[in-house]
C-alpha cells in the first residue's frame, strides 16, 4: 500500500525552489511515494471578538443602540434554577433611561423577552437568549455624527479600528449594550443569592466635588431600598440631595459631571480568584473597566493604601465566637494575594463625564477638516444611577464564574475540613426545581 509524504512549508517561509522538484519527483520505490505539491499562499487572518465575557458562565452581548434591539446569550448557566422575565427585568428598570430628570429623557421599556434556554420556568442547561427591542430611537439626531467625530467618545477611534462604524447613537460604543449585560447580571446574582447568600448591591458615592465621607454607609447593613430611595442611588440621604443639584447644576447648562460607584460583596465565598495571572481584584478590574465611561478603579485602601505603612495597612488575623478565621479591618478589600477571605469585597469605580454634552466643541470631520460641533439627542448628564446595576451586574458575572471555577477545581473531591469551607457555608444548597 502506497503511502504519500507531503511537505509544507514553515508560515511565512518563502516559497520552495521549483527546480528542485524534478529531482525530488523521480523518486520511486513500490512501497513509498513522495509528492510534492506547490502550496498556495493564503492570507493570514485572526478574528477579533470582544464581545464575550467569562470562561465558564459566558455572556455575549449583541445589538446596537438604534438598531432593532439589544441582548446576551448565556452559555453555561447551570440546569433547573427558577428563572422568569421578571427576574431580569427588576435590575434592566433600574437601568433602563428616562427615570428622573437626572437620567437621558429617551423613553424605553426595556422589555425583556426570554427566547430560548428556560422551559416550563426553570434553565435547561443550554443557551440562554435574552433579547430587548429598540423602541424610541431616533436616527435624525445623529446626523452630525456622520460627518464629525464627537470629543472623548468612540467615533475616531472605531474608524481607526474598522474602517466603518453603526452611526446612529454610538453603535456598540452605546451604554444601550449594557443591557445584555444587566440581563445576565440578574441571572448570575440570582445563582450567587440562592447557592451561598452572597449579595452583591452598588450606590453612587461621588458626583464630581460631593464625596460621601468614609464611614457614612454601614456595608454590613446598607439595604437595596436605602440605595433606591432618591434618584441618584445614593443611601445616604443628605448627601444624595447635594449629588442631586450638582447634576442639575450642569444639566440645564447642557454639560455633564463624573461619579464614583462603590459596590461591595456580602457573604463572598472563601477561594474565589487564582494566583499570579487570574487574581479576583484583576478579573473585577477587567470587568468593570469594561463598562462604557468607566476610568479608574479602586479595590478596599486603593489608592489611599499608598500613604501608609506595613503596619498601619496589614489586616491582623483573629479567630471568631464562630472558631472562623477573620480580619479585624479590611484594608485589602476582601481579596489577598488574588483570592477572597470572606470578608466583605470593597471596590470603587470612577466614571468620566458622560462626552455627549450639548454645547459647541471643537472637532475634525471624517475628511480631516476642522469644525464646531453641536450634539443632539438625548443623553445623561451624569451616568451615577444607571451605572449603578451596570456595577453591580459585571461584579456577579465574574462571581458566579470563579464560583464555577472553584467548585470544578477544589471541590471535586471532599475538602480539607481543617483548613476548607463549603463554598455555600451557614446557607443550604441551593435545592434545584422539580421537573
């Protein structure tokens, strides 16, 4: 039985001598037969994503801000939980625009409708699809951003990138995106509430000079309705007024401010995150940084920690009325060396000013020439209080993905009892519906 050899080339070598096929080709023997085939060179491409978030719980948002609607697919979620529109659809009005006069007045339902991946109420294991329709865009307000580019916001840079962008309201560039985000948010807050208690809440903690002073929210006790209760999500009601009418300061002038959101994990459970390249703080670092505006993030003393000294910084160990292992402060936000310790996870997130403002601004055309530029449409003078469930919703999906990770890895086979706990310790497992 005759056999066949075919040499290829290394990538990108040149291509072989021609001339030295002949000699190569009269080789012949009865058992073995060498051939030798020209190869045709193809271009190299690779194939950018961008889209998809998380190894094991995997979200994929799609859509676009003006087009017919937006969405995830979620791919890994866990079989037979409870799991409804309404669900979802409690975290998306938070988000949704048009709340108060402190959001973009563009009216939107948010409406979500489950496709695929939920029967008879419960998740079936396969692909979760979550799909929002576009109901009130409008295309004539983005006529300029088809001739300009708008100060600080993706329009340059995706041309740079593409050669081609979505016009209309911003294309991906949109904090419309972030409902895909949201949606899946909801179901991975809702995997983290019912299988080990842990809470996941945010709440605006800056608008550009007024800063909550340290100590001013109890993390151990702060409730969704203290967030909820104003318009900028902020607990503490005096502050919130001041945060209020800095919005309102610049809003009736056509310009915006920045924010900061602080989110916290309650009930985290311990040996979440990895060493070295995958610590928890470095998959929360890329999760909400990923959110549109975001600018700076910060975890436990953050930037503050800095200024201090070993000693003054270190979190002292002590054993609970519980026989648990606990830190008497929390300097290092939860995490330490990559890895949670069960104390509450901190973290704050900068946000810049939302760059669509509705005051002439310098700017160039997609031709290079030099022009002023009035934005129209309808955008938030500061994005605080719907980046709040945004927060909130990345922080849950990297959670519920390292609580995946975790449980595959070090709970494949009964823990070490001296040293482990259960990943659901004090809450019982979550008890799947019956079908």
């Amino acid at each position: 039985m005759a056999s066949s050899i075919i040499c290829k080339p290394f990538l990108r070598a040149t291509k072989p001598n021609s001339s030295l096929y002949p000699d190569l080709q009269r080789l012949h023997f009865p058992s073995l037969r060498i051939s030798i085939k020209p190869r045709t060179h193809k271009k190299l491409q690779i194939q950018a994503a961008g889209s998809t978030f998380g190894n094991y719980f995997r979200v994929t948002t799609f859509g676009e801000s003006n087009g017919g609607g937006v969405g995830c697919i979620v791919d890994g979620c866990p079989p037979r939980i409870p799991l409804s529109e309404a669900d979802l659809q409690g975290d998306l009005d938070r988000r949704s625009p048009g709340q108060s006069r402190v959001t973009t007045p563009r009216k939107e339902t948010d409406t979500c409708r489950i496709y695929s991946g939920v029967s008879e109420g419960v998740t079936t294991g396969t692909p979760i699809h979550v799909l929002v329709p576009n109901t009130d865009h409008r295309e004539q307000d983005y006529k300029e951003m088809s001739i300009a580019y708008r100060p600080s916001h993706a329009d340059a840079t995706y041309d740079m990138k593409y050669g081609v962008r979505a016009v209309q309201g911003g294309g991906r560039s949109s904090a419309r995106e972030t409902i895909g985000r949201v949606a899946s948010g909801a179901i991975a807050k809702k995997i983290l509430k019912q299988f080990s208690g842990t809470e996941v809440l945010a709440y605006v903690s800056q608008v550009q000079q007024v800063l909550l002073p340290d100590g001013s929210v109890d993390h151990d006790t702060v409730t969704l309705g203290q967030i909820e209760s104003n318009i900028v999500r902020c607990p503490n009601p005096e502050y919130a007024e001041k945060m209020i009418a800095a919005i309102d300061a610049v809003r009736i002038k056509g310009d915006s401010v920045g924010c900061v959101v602080t989110c916290i994990v309650r009930n985290a459970p311990r040996g979440l995150g990895s060493p070295v390249f995958d610590k928890l703080e470095a998959e929360l670092a890329k999760a909400v940084m990923s959110v549109p505006a975001s600018k700076g993030f910060e975890l436990g003393s953050g930037f503050s920690g800095a200024f201090l000294t070993g000693s003054e910084h270190n979190d002292e160990f002590y054993t609970d009325e519980h026989g648990r292992i606990r830190t008497r402060t929390n300097r290092s936000g939860g995490i330490q060396g990559g890895i949670s310790n069960g104390e509450i996870i901190n973290m704050r997130v900068a946000f810049k000013p939302t760059p669509a403002i509705s005051r002439k601004q310098h700017t160039v055309t997609r031709e290079k020439k030099e022009i002023e530029l009035l934005v129209h449409g309808r955008h938030d003078p500061c994005v605080a209080p719907r980046a709040v469930p945004v927060v909130e919703a990345m922080v849950a999906l990297v959670l519920v993905d390292q609580l995946m990770a975790q449980y595959a890895q070090c709970n494949l086979f009964p823990i070490n009892a001296e040293l482990q706990e259960p990943l659901s310790l004090g809450f019982p497992n979550f008890e799947p519906a019956m079908i």
